[in-house]
C-alpha cells in the first residue's frame, strides 16, 4: 500500500515510518513538511492513503486534504493531529477525511487505524466526538451539493444549494464560534461577559434555527453555511 505523508514535524516523521517499518506490505511514497510539497506531489505521485497533520507551517491540512480528494478521489484520508475540536474535525471530515486520529495514540492504534480504514471503516480517536461523525454521515447523505462537493459552500451558494439560511444574529454566531473552538457555555459567558443564562438562552436559539439537538451537530451545519 501506497502512504503519502504531510507531516512538519520531524519527531512524528520518524515515529510514522517507524509504523511503517514493522509493516512490509506499506510503502512511502511522499513524504512533505508542508502544504506547498505536498500539493506539489500530489499531482505526479499516486497513493492509496494520506496521513495528514492540520497543522503545517504554511497553511492548513484541510487544504491538502480537499486536494487529494481532486487527484486521488478513491484514497483513504487518516488525519493524524493534536488538535481535538470540533470545528476542526468537522471540517476536515467534511474536506473528505476518512479517519482522525490524535498523535498521542500509541503505535499499535496507528496500526489498527489504517487497517480499519483500508477494511472500509471510519476511525476515529475515541476522545473525539463520534456524534459529529454521525452528523457529517447523515448531513452528507442526503444534502445536494454542488459539483465541487469538496468546497465548503459560502452563505450565498448554501441557499441557492437548497440549505436554508438560519438568519443567526451577530451574538449567535459570535457564541457559536466560541463553542466550535471547545469552550464551555459557562466558559463562553465569561468570555462574553454575559450571564450564564443568556448564552445557554442563545444555545437554544441557534439549536432552533439550525435544527439541531448537539453541539456537534450545530458546528457542522454552520460549517455547511460558511458560518464558522
């Protein structure tokens, strides 16, 4: 199997072909410190898996991750990262990831993550949450995107798109940005300045006009609405 790698750092390079060492039937084919590289590679390099970090010295991974999806639309995309919020999960799984797993998984998790994707499962780290997951699944499902379904629709396309526009206020959007980023609702009051009743009073607003019932699930329409 093929394995592209988009990694800056180089104590988790050695740590992935390390991984890699133990099994024969793997092979690196690409191995990139950052976004440029990486996007270079892309276009002559062919690869059944990516393993991505989000966090690169001169851009995001969601990027390389909707541009694989452009050149190798049937590989396998496992995120490999720190970081465990929401807003960033929804969003590279929207992006076309097929796995997210946190770096301080130990190596036989690593292991048992590119066999379950290769097997046609989805795996993800259990300290993320599975409902955004179960979101992206069923929103994905059933939503009629544009051609270029690897874009992230702004507001404007949304609507036309058929995704109603919710009509947050400014404050709902401002709280709805704090809670993707993982705060609290006490957090985000104190953040705000505001009482805690009246964030959890703009919660169930946005709940409402989302139509929603989860946090994870608010943070991925909004996704979808170009919101956040």
């Amino acid at each position: 199997m093929r394995l592209f790698v988009v990694e800056d750092d180089p104590y988790w390079q050695q740590a992935i072909e390390a991984i890699v060492s133990h099994r024969p039937e793997f092979r690196i084919v690409a191995l990139c410190s950052n976004l440029r590289q990486a996007l270079r590679s892309m276009r002559t390099e062919l690869f059944d898996l990516m393993i991505v970090d989000l966090g690169l010295p001169d851009g995001s991974g969601i990027e390389a991750i909707r541009a694989a999806r452009q050149y190798q639309p049937d590989a396998d995309i496992l995120v490999a990262t720190v970081f465990a919020d929401e807003a960033n999960v929804v969003a590279a799984i929207f992006a076309g990831a097929t796995g997210y797993l946190l770096k301080e998984s130990t190596p036989t998790q690593w292991s048992a993550a590119i066999d379950d994707l290769r097997a046609g499962h989805s795996p993800i780290d259990p300290k993320i949450a599975r409902h955004i997951l179960a979101a992206v699944q069923r929103r994905t499902s059933t939503a009629q995107l544009s051609p270029r379904s690897d874009l992230r629709p702004s507001p404007v396309n949304a609507v036309a798109g058929g995704f109603e526009d919710p009509k947050l206020s400014p404050r709902e959007i401002e709280v709805l940005q704090l809670v993707a980023k993982g705060f609290t609702l006490v957090e985000v009051a104190r953040f705000l300045k505001l009482s805690p009743h009246t964030t959890r009073s703009h919660a169930k607003a946005i709940y409402r006009k989302l139509e929603v019932n989860t946090r994870g699930e608010a943070v991925f329409e909004a996704s979808l609405l170009g919101l956040i």
